[in-house]
C-alpha cells in the first residue's frame, strides 16, 4: 500500500513540476510550485520524517512563497497577461492533484503505523529517537552543513535585491 502511495505521491509531484515549467502566467507557476512543495511533505511523511515535512511545509511552501509571490507580484505579473486562459487544462488537473495529495496526507497521517524508531547508542545505555528529530537535524545543519546554509541564505538575500534593483529600473523606464 505504501509503494502505491508513494509512487501516486511522485507523479502528483512531478506532474506539478511539470505545470509549473509550462504555466505561461508566473502566479500560476507559484501556486504549481506550492503544490509541488506540499507533494514532497507528504514523501517525507511516508519516509517516516514528519518533522522534515512539517519544516517543508512552513518553510518553502510557507515563507519561501510568500517571498516568490512578494517579487512576483513587485515585478509586475499582470504585464504580458493579454491571453484570457493559455492552458484551459490546468484548473481541472490543479483540483485533481490537490484531491490526491490531501487523501495520501490524511492517509499517511491518521492510517499509516507510527514512524519507525531509530536506535542511537549515548553514554547512558541506548536510547530511541525519531528518525528526523529536531534535535539530530539541529545538529547536522549547524555543523556538517553550516556553509551551505549560510550560502543559501545569503543567495536568496542577493535574489531579492536583484528583484527590487530590476523593478526600480524597469519602474523608471515606464514613467520616462
């Protein structure tokens, strides 16, 4: 059953990839982007990570989508949106898709079996932990994975200038 999730799981994801490469309207390719984002959750979810998905969730389609819909709609979306629906397909496929992910994550969150534990030996004796703990991802990502995460962060700042530099000048441009 959970093979049969999972590979339903991969194609609404990549199938939402899909949609947002083809969508003509930069709007859409964000909401395609959500879409994709809440697919993976649910992977991680059936992974047994749910910490993992809860941070994917907040994080990307949260925060991280605000910001692209943020420079999105600073950029100026509605330039180019002469055509009334490029893809008359997208809504019906959006609303099945987002049907499909909704029913695996209440499967994998109210029907699956509890997440598998994981054994970490510790000075005291053996303990049990979830596998994608908090505590252990804390760790990783604050040392083994420090630099990459400090450049990404710093990337997604130069992004966002980059953005409000092109609107400024492309602002300008209009009013002369």
């Amino acid at each position: 059953m959970e093979l049969a999730l999972f590979i339903i799981t991969a194609l609404v994801t990549v199938g939402a990839a899909v949609a947002m490469v083809l969508s003509h309207n930069a709007v859409h390719s964000a909401l395609w982007l959500v879409l994709n984002f809440f697919g993976v959750a649910i992977l991680y979810l059936l992974l047994n990570a749910p910490f993992l998905a809860m941070v994917q969730i907040t994080v990307y389609a949260g925060a991280i989508m605000v910001l692209f819909l943020f420079v999105i709609m600073l950029l100026g979306s509605e330039k180019g949106q002469e055509e009334v629906n490029g893809l008359p397909w997208q809504t019906p496929v959006a609303l099945v898709l987002a049907v499909v992910l909704v029913s695996i994550a209440g499967y994998a969150v109210f029907v699956s079996p509890t997440p598998a534990l994981a054994t970490q030996s510790g000075a005291a004796g053996t303990s049990t932990l979830t596998i994608g703990a908090p505590d252990e991802v804390a760790r990783s990502l604050f040392t083994t994975y420090l630099l990459p995460f400090e450049i990404t962060s710093v990337l997604l700042l130069v992004a966002l200038i980059g953005a409000v530099v092109l609107t400024l000048k492309s602002r300008e441009g209009d009013r002369a």
